[in-house]
C-alpha cells in the first residue's frame, strides 16, 4: 500500500485530472441524493478483503457517487449558508493533504502553522481587537463556539465562589442552533432572549435583571450573534459589551457566518463593538472562501485559552520544551491532532490579496439588496422583511408551508436550484418562508430572477 508501483502512478494522473476538471469548471450539476441502498445497489461491496482496485473505485466515484452530492458552491445553491471556495484555496487544499503536516504543535507543523498565522493575523485585524488578540482555525463554527465557552467557564471557575456551580449563559433565539448544543456539550444552562431580532444591550440588561440571586450568580457569558443564520441579523453589539462589562460577564460573539463581512467597507460599521469581545467565532468556509472545513476562533487573551485548552501528557512534554516554542494550536481549542487547515486559505489570500476578498464579499451583499428589490416589484412575492447582510427572507403570496416544501424538492430534483424553506417568528407564530443566503459572486441577477419566477 505504501509502495510505488506504475498503477498509482496512473491513478495519481487521474485523480490530478478529476481535480484539474473540478477547479476549473465553470459549471456543476446540482447533484440529488439517492436512499443508501439506491447507492448500494448501484455500486455493491466497495470494501472487501482483497479491494476492488482504485481505478474501479474511482470510477464509481466519478459516475454515480460523486453525483449524489449537492455542491455548496453551486451558484443557484442558496440554501443554509452555502460557500465558495476560490480555486486557489480548493488547490492548495490538495497540496495541504499531500503535505502530511501535523498542525497540533509548532515542533512538527511550523511552516504550515506560520502560513496559518498569517492568515489569521488579517482576520484578527478586521476585528479591531486590541494588540495581543489571537485565534487558531477550528474543525468550524460549532467547534469554535464549544472552544470560546469551555475557556469562558474555566476563567469564571478560577475563582472558588463558583467553583461547584453549574455556569448560565444568555443569548437569543436568533443564535446559532450550535450555540445550545455546545452548552449541553460544555454543561452549561442557557437562557434565550425571546427575539429573533436584534439583541439590544438594553433586552440584555432586563434580562439579567429579573434573574434570581442564584442565577445572577451562575451567569458567566453572553453570546452575541454577528450575522443571524436565518436573516442575517447583527446584535447590538456595542450595548452589549457596555452591560458585560458593567457585569464582568464573558462576550462571545458569533460571528462564524456574518464575520466575513468584516471585510466590507460598507457594512463594517454594523459590527461595531465586536472589538470589545473577549472571543469571536468567524469561519472562513463559510464567507472567507475556503474550503471545508475551516472556522476559526480568535481570543482576546489567548492564554485563558491556554489555560483551558492545553493538554498535558508525558508524551506531549517534548513540545513544550526549549527548542520547539512557538505557537501550538492545540493549546487554544478542543483539538489534538489537527490539519493546519487554514493553509488553503492563507495560499488565496497571498495569491489575491485581501482586496479581492472586500469585493467579492461586497458581491454577495449586493445581490442580496438586488433581490430585494426584485422581490419588491415580482407580482407574487413580497419581502418578509429587508435583506440583512446577504440573507433574504420572503413569501410566496398565498403559499402553504407544504409548497414551499414541493417547490424545493421540484428545484431540487430538476437540477435547478437548492432554495430551502424556513421559518420567521411573527409574534407568537412561526410562518413558513424562503429563504436566500448569497455567498457565491458567480450568482447571478438571471438566477434569482429564474428562481423567482419558477415560484408560480
Ligand atoms: C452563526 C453560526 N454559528 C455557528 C454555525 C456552525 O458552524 P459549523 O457548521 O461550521 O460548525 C453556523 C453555521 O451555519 C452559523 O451560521
């Protein structure tokens, strides 16, 4: 397995041209997924005792397997958040697997994790966090999230008082599903602001407010959304950080779809007190054009990370002694072993500059305001509300959820488009609603328009 022989030789050549085909294609199929013993039946026992050769396998890759998947990069996938990885990134990726860097330790990793921190340093930068700030690139947002409020609960139990409590976090229900599922995972209570709006600093302040002595008490952080995922919304950020710091309270700031649009100039002012936070999730897979998987979370002391997150082990202390000191991103997350996966990012950032990155995030704000207005003057659509950072809610006059349901399915299945329903909080109800997030500046003014017409 670990020898060369003429037959790798041949599938590297082939695998180099599957790859050379996908980074340069101007056009994918939108896939459609198929039941799991659709698949096994079309391909059959993939792994067994003697293997069925690479060329085999790979064949049914490329014919069937491949074809079962929805790429998020797309220009008529809408759906969620999608992505857009430039190709410089996509192929640098290749060359990050082909390197084989073990990205925990400055000791092994360094020439990768030096590139990474220099892609890192521009992200911090855009945050307007003070001189020392500092993060390491996650498996994605959840992970950053889950890392950003183990090492807030570990500061908060540095003081004995709190020792045996079991820690309260506040946020809104606009937050990030990952949000509450980190909080289970870190064993932490949450309380939502019932408002799928903007958190204000003053909501936040009734809220703590009427918490009882007890729950004052186990309080410890907040966490602030930079950019909705259903609508885009920024918090108020500013009021927010003014009442943490009244309180001596962590501020998170989830910032893993929203953050890219630090990068734009005409939108930058919406984050405003973000550079108050003492930790931020931004995931460059999301609107920093990199490939899966890659979030990112930056502290802004990043040894209460340290202190939270460094792992220690005989086996381990060899990293820690003179002559491998340098930046160890293990210390900062819930990681070990890692891919230095900031590399593809760093690789497009040098090969584009930073310039690039304002205007293609700027794009995908655009076509948010342009579908806005195409929504406006569509007969059969209205807006539920105005676009947000580059998410778009609206109805269908008249429709049913189940419509929305069947149109997506219709879209789906036809190869057309990925737009998927979702659902906006009017007063005490949920109405069922669609829903555009715009990361790809391929996306075009013909698409959208497609897409609303197809809503007959
Ligand atoms: C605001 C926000 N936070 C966190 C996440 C979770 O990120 P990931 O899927 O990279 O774990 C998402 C994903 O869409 C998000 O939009």
């Amino acid at each position: 397995m670990h020898k060369i022989d003429i037959d790798l030789v041949e599938m590297t050549l082939d695998v180099m041209k599957y790859a050379i085909d996908r980074i340069s294609a101007t056009e994918h199929p939108i896939g459609k997924p198929k039941k799991a013993e659709e698949l096994k039946n079309i391909v059959g026992d993939t792994v067994t005792p003697k293997g069925i050769g690479g060329e085999y396998a790979f064949n049914l890759w490329r014919q069937h397997l491949s074809k079962a998947n929805v790429p998020v990069d797309h220009p008529r996938n809408l759906a969620f958040v999608p992505a857009s990885p430039t190709r410089a990134a996509i192929m640098f990726d290749l060359v990050t697997s082909a390197s084989s860097i073990h990205g925990a330790y400055w000791m092994e990793g360094a020439g990768g994790i030096f590139c990474e921190n220099e892609a890192m340093s521009w992200i911090v930068s855009l945050t307007g966090l003070p001189e020392g700030a500092f993060g390491v690139f996650t498996s994605g947002g959840t992970a950053a999230n889950l890392s950003a409020i183990v090492t807030a609960r570990e500061h908060w139990r540095e003081d004995e008082t709190y020792k045996r409590e079991k820690g309260l976090i506040i946020t809104s229900i606009g937050a990030h599903s990952s949000i509450k599922a980190m909080a289970k995972v870190a064993d932490v209570d949450i309380l939502l602001v019932d408002s799928e709006e903007e958190l204000s600093g003053d909501a936040l302040r009734k809220t703590i407010d009427n918490l009882n002595f007890h729950q004052r008490k186990r309080l410890f952080a907040v966490v602030a959304t930079g950019g909705t995922t259903n609508a885009g919304i920024i918090d108020d950020l500013q009021g927010i950080a003014q009442v943490c710091e009244d309180e001596k309270l962590w501020f998170h700031v989830d910032a893993a779809y929203g953050g890219g649009a630090l990068a734009a100039d005409s939108v930058r002012h919406l984050f405003n007190g973000i550079e108050r936070a003492d930790s931020i999730t931004i995931d460059p897979h999301k609107w920093m054009f990199s490939p899966y998987d890659c979030g990112a979370v930056i502290y802004k002391d990043p040894e209460l990370a340290k202190a939270a997150h460094s792992q220690q082990g005989s086996y381990l202390d060899i990293f820690k002694d003179e002559g491998a000191h340098g930046f160890n991103p293990t210390d900062y997350q819930i990681q070990l072993t890692r891919r230095v996966r900031g590399l593809p990012l760093w690789f497009s950032l040098a090969t584009h500059g930073t310039d690039r990155y304002k205007e293609a995030v700027e794009r995908g704000l655009e076509l948010a305001q342009i579908a806005g207005k195409m929504i406006t003057q569509h007969p059969d659509v209205e807006l539920v509300r105005d676009p947000s950072l580059s998410c778009v809610l609206f109805r269908r006059k008249g429709w049913q959820p189940e419509d929305y349901t069947e149109w997506t399915y219709k879209n789906h299945k036809s190869g057309f488009a990925l737009v998927t329903p979702t659902k906006w909080k009017n007063g005490d109800t949920f109405e069922t609603v669609s829903r555009f997030c715009f990361i790809n500046p391929d996306t075009t003014e013909h698409d959208i328009q497609m897409i609303l017409d197809s809503m007959k």
